[in-house]
C-alpha cells in the first residue's frame, strides 16, 4: 500500500485522487473517476486487464503502471490507453497533463532524477486492514545484475538513496514506535545503511526489514551496539 500512496502523492495537487485495494474491498466499476489508474505484478495481470476492460466499456482512461507493465510493456499496453514504465513520480504528473490536453501518448519512460520524500495522505487508506506500523522506504532499486530479479530490471540496476533528513522526518511523522522498511535490501548500500542507523538510533523506535547477507561481512553492523560504541573484538 506504501506504493500506492506514493503514487497518489505524485499526483499534481488539483487532482482528487482515491485508492482502491481489491484485497480489501471491491471495484466500484461506476465509479465517478475520469482516469482510472492500475499497478500490478504479472500474477494479477489478467485481473487488471479485466478491470482495465470494464472502465474503458464505461468511457474511462486507463492508465498502466508497475512491475508488469514495466516488464512486459508490449502485452500490457494492448489493454490500457497509456502505460507508464519505471517509476510514477517522474511520469504521472506529465501523464495527467497529457491527458487534460487531449495529447495523451501511449507509452511514458522517464526515469527517476532523485529519491525524495512527498508528503503522502495516509488517509487515502485510513481506518482500513493494514498493518499498524510507519512504513518507510530509504533505498529503491538494486544495482546488482541477478538474472532472476525484477527489483534490478524494474529500476535499470540503480540504487537509488533517499536523504537520511527525509528518511528521519517520515520516520517522526508516522504512527508509532514500529518503524517497517519496505525496502527490497535496506543494507545494499552498507554506508547508507551505516548512516542510517545512526540517525535512527536516538529515534529509540523498533524497526524491522529485509537485508542482505553481504551485511555480515561489517562487524560494526553486525555488532548489536557497533553503530553507539566502538567495536571491540571479542564482544
């Protein structure tokens, strides 16, 4: 849900944007909603096409975004009016001016210039089955070059870095004392991480994500109080 919030925070500020999580509640196919926005993985691609389908029956623009349409554009783009590949912040925004204008392209790519936080609304999916934790992104993307991974393709092999000062004013700005990186690999970039961790420290929060096990090669990581005290061999 941390992705489509970001995505609706990369709507220009005029825009009254709504979300809508099939997992947790039903499609309102009549909607009142000009542009109809899809993000999916290619398990649920043939639900998206039949969703796409039965907004455009009803005169609606569909829009295309994620990791499929990413992946796989050309099969994608049979069933939306526009697809947007790679990221939503530097696309959306020309896609809905293209779109006011009546020169709506089919197929946008402009990549990411820089990771910043937007202000997201969390009550876009307020009092509804989500978990109770800040959910926070400091890293986006993987530079590596595993075969296998959709991470490293869907951002081009970038890494991209979030400022830990924005990092730090999610964090404060969230619900609670339980942070949750959604991260792919929150130590990929190990001085980042080290940065990071740092900064949360005096936060005194509780946080949980995914990390790589390159992160055991730094004994100061690894260290259960490395990052406050100087590491000592033996402790």
């Amino acid at each position: 849900m941390m992705s489509a919030l970001s995505v609706a925070a990369s709507a220009p500020p005029d825009v009254e944007v709504s979300i809508v999580d099939e997992n947790v509640e039903p499609v309102d196919f009549d909607a009142d909603a000009d542009v109809v926005g899809l993000s999916f993985m290619t398990f649920n691609a043939p639900r998206a096409y039949e969703i796409a389908r039965r907004f455009r029956e009803r005169g609606r623009t569909v829009l295309f975004g994620g990791y499929h349409p990413t992946l796989v554009p050309e099969e994608a783009a049979a069933h939306c009016d526009a697809l947007c590949i790679g990221p939503a912040e530097p696309n959306l925004p020309l896609m809905l001016e293209d779109w006011r204008a009546g020169r709506l392209k089919p197929v946008y790519r402009r990549p990411l210039a820089e990771f910043r936080t937007r202000p997201i609304d969390a009550r876009l999916v307020h009092g509804r089955q989500y978990i109770a934790s800040t959910v926070v992104q400091a890293t986006r993307g993987c530079h590596n070059h595993c075969e296998f991974c959709s991470v490293a393709a869907f951002s081009d092999h970038v890494l991209y870095r979030k400022p830990i000062d924005d990092v730090v004013r999610e964090i404060r700005a969230g619900r609670g004392r339980s942070v949750l990186f959604i991260d792919d690999s929150l130590s990929a970039d190990p001085a980042h991480f080290r940065e990071l961790l740092r900064a949360i420290v005096p936060l005194r929060i509780r946080w949980y994500s995914q990390i790589g096990f390159g992160v055991t090669r730094d004994a100061v990581l690894v260290c259960a109080d490395g990052l406050s005290r100087p590491y000592k061999p033996g402790r």
